[in-house]
C-alpha cells in the first residue's frame, strides 16, 4: 500500500534524437512547474544517462516533500498537483510515483 514518505519520484523522457541542450531546456520548464507546487520542498534534476545505453533525452527527479505533519495534502494528492504543472511541457513524457510503490 501506498506509504506517504515525504518523497516522490519523476522520470521524464522527451523525443529520441532530442539533444542535450533541447533536454537542459526542459529539465528547466520543469523546475519552474515545480516551484508553483508549495509541497515540494526540494529536488535535484539529473538529465541524459550515461553507460552502453546512454541517451540525452530523459530527466530524472527525485522530489523531497514538506514533511507529511505540515501539509495538508497527501503525497498522492501532491502528485496529482504535480502532474497538473507539468501537464502543458510540449513533448515532455512523464511518470512520478512515490517509493513505496516498486
């Protein structure tokens, strides 16, 4: 079941063949989503992934949350306000879960 630990998980992917710098762009759009969000507390944004598989075209997000005892909203009722931010990034494919989901 669903455990609200104060963190959530977004990965991103934008278009095969899109660029760094296109990437970099949009990893930027979805940090000014995320700002309009007063749940999220913090985030750190990882884009491109390296290894014999390496492309430039997915964002990684792990998302920390003001602590569950301080917000009004559940983290899923959180995710929904996040998905609502994110939902008018042109070309930006997501999913965000939070970490007792596997």
């Amino acid at each position: 079941p669903p455990q609200d630990q104060n963190f959530l998980i977004l990965m991103g992917q934008l278009p095969t063949g899109t660029s760094l710098q296109a990437t970099s762009e949009t990893a930027l759009k979805v940090e000014e989503a995320l700002k309009t969000v007063p749940e999220v507390q913090g985030y750190l944004i990882s884009i491109g992934s390296g290894g014999p598989a390496s492309t430039s075209n997915s964002i990684f997000i792990p998302i920390s949350l003001t602590d569950r005892e301080s917000r009004k909203l559940t983290h899923i009722e959180v995710m929904g306000k996040v998905r609502a931010a994110l939902k008018d990034i042109k070309n930006f494919r997501f999913n965000i879960r939070d970490i007792s989901s596997r």
